[in-house]
C-alpha cells in the first residue's frame, strides 16, 4: 500500500515507561523527524498508561508508528491495543512481538524451524546467586528485556555467581535465562518484508561485549559493513534472520543478533528484535542505507507498511 504522506497522520509512539525509556525516545524523534522530512503530518505521543487508549482514540491517525521498546510496547502489548482500535501499526503483531520478546520461548521455535541457538535454561533468581547453573562461561539475563539491559556475563574460572542479580528483581522477575556464552564476533542482520539485508560485524569500542553503553553512546561501537567473514557464513546469518523471521510470523522490519566464534565457526541465533533500534547509533538504518534505502525511505517504507491484523 502507497500512502499520500500530505493525507496521511502518523502517531509517532514513543517513551513509555519500560527501563528503554531512553532509547525509545531517542528512536522515536530520529523517526518522526524523519517522517516530516518525508512531508507526513506527525503527532508525537509519549506513551502514558493512563492515557494511551484516549489519546489514540480521539487523534484517530491513520498510521500508529510504534517506537516503543522493552515491556509493554515491544512484547505485543501495544499491538494488541492498536488491533483493538484497528489502527494500522507498524511493526510485527500481537502474538510475534510476544513470541520474540520471551528468549526462551523463541529459542523454542528457532530449534523447530534449524536455526541454530546456544544452549539456555530458566532459573529461579535465588538459584542463580547462590551457585552456578552451569559451568562457565555463560551469561544471565531477563527473558523479556532488551538493549543488553540487566546482562551479566561470568567468565571462565569465576568463583562466585552472579548475584547481582537480586538488586536488579524488578528486571528479571523471579527467573533469569542462563545461556551458554559463544565467545567471538557480534553479528546481525536485519530483515526488511521477506528479504534479508547485509550483516554488520559489530565491533564494541567501550568494553569487551555489545553492551547498552557500545549501543547507544556516540563512538561506543564500530559498525563494519559489510562483515569481514566468511562468504557462507554471510549467508547463513541472511538465511537465519528470513527463517527466523517467518517462523515467528514477523512483519515490517526485525533484526536478529548472532554470536560468531571464527576459531571454530560456531554461529548461533541470540534473539530477534522485532522493533529494532532506530537511533544515530543503530544498527538498522546502517544496514538499510547500505542497501540503498535512506533514513527517510525506511521509515516510509514502513508506514506504508502499516496495518492490522498482523
């Protein structure tokens, strides 16, 4: 569908109340101004709980541009509003976004459809301080958070747990995902309708893995694009991440993170975000403008998009 943007009002949804409050805020003016640059007419709404079902109901706009990231507007929640107001959204649907946000869940279906994944498992917080799930190195991390938010990483021959964990409950819930870490590369790709663009080696700049402080500052990472690696395995990540895609019933764009180990060509799928980043620092417009789509073209690409019953 090709939308007239001087008919068209976009709600550009954005901030929220999840702990990527600040990302979701950052995305979401680089998108609506983008968007304007577009000549879209833009509203912006910094999402409220109380108040997001009036604001959208009486703006009645004709494209619901979903920035929201983390819990609530990431997991389908959002979507699920949205399709009950049948506004057309951007983004993947209800049962998708919630498929994806859950790590465990997802790895389920990443199994079913042959990509591969690192080998995790659901543990109680309390059983996650006191010992080690399993031998290191691996990480522990919220199931259904994003932005490397609450990550921790124990390195081989570590004496003590990651019991850190319990200052950070209100992230985790009751239960962390342990995974098995895949040293090497940070990889990703992104998917934009059914086709995969290039892949990024990502190349963190402020500490030794992709963490929020890589992600978001100005300089924290290195985006080398096209990857450096081997031809097959350049393809395999574009193979994935459209597999990946499909198995969850993804729609719009959806980038999914891979680990690399070149020393023993171990690749695993880590997760795949269904509403990616779109700040100065992000991945996905990187990965469009290198395959000739420009920030503005993206996003309109994306309101055209739009739609319910995703």
């Amino acid at each position: 569908m090709s939308r007239n943007p001087a008919e068209t009002t976009v709600a550009v949804l954005l901030g929220g109340w999840s702990a990527e409050r600040e990302v979701s805020l950052s995305s979401g003016k680089g998108c609506a101004d983008a968007l304007e640059r577009a000549g879209f007419n833009v509203v912006r709404m910094d999402v409220k709980r109380e108040t997001i079902w009036a604001e959208l109901q009486k703006l009645q706009p004709d494209v619901a541009f979903n920035a929201l990231h983390g819990k609530w507007g990431e997991d389908g929640c959002c979507a699920a509003i949205l399709e009950t107001l049948q506004i057309p959204y951007t983004h993947s649907g209800v049962l998708a976004s919630s498929l994806a946000m859950h790590k465990e869940k997802s790895k389920a279906i990443f199994r079913a459809a042959g990509v591969p994944v690192a080998e995790s498992m659901m543990v109680l917080l309390e059983e996650v301080a006191a010992g080690h799930p399993m031998k290191p190195p691996y990480v522990v991390k919220p199931v259904a958070e994003g932005s490397s938010v609450g990550v921790h990483i124990v390195h081989a021959g570590s004496n003590s747990p990651a019991r850190a964990v319990l200052e950070e409950r209100a992230i985790f819930g009751a239960y962390a995902m342990v995974e098995r870490f895949v040293p090497g590369r940070e990889l990703t790709c992104a998917v934009i309708g059914e086709k995969a663009l290039g892949v990024i080696d990502i190349v963190s700049k402020s500490s030794s893995w992709y963490d929020y402080t890589a992600k978001y500052a100005p300089g924290g990472s290195q985006h080398i694009l096209p990857a450096d690696i081997p031809a097959h395995v350049y393809a395999k990540c574009q193979d994935y991440s459209v597999k990946a895609h499909q198995a969850l019933g993804c729609r719009g764009v959806s980038r999914a993170d891979f680990r690399y180990d070149d020393e023993t060509g171990d690749l695993v799928l880590l997760e795949v975000n269904t509403q990616p980043g779109m700040t100065g620092t992000s991945l996905v417009p990187d990965l469009a403008a290198h395959a000739g789509l420009s920030y503005e073209a993206l996003v309109t690409w994306m309101v055209n998009d739009a739609s319910v019953d995703r």
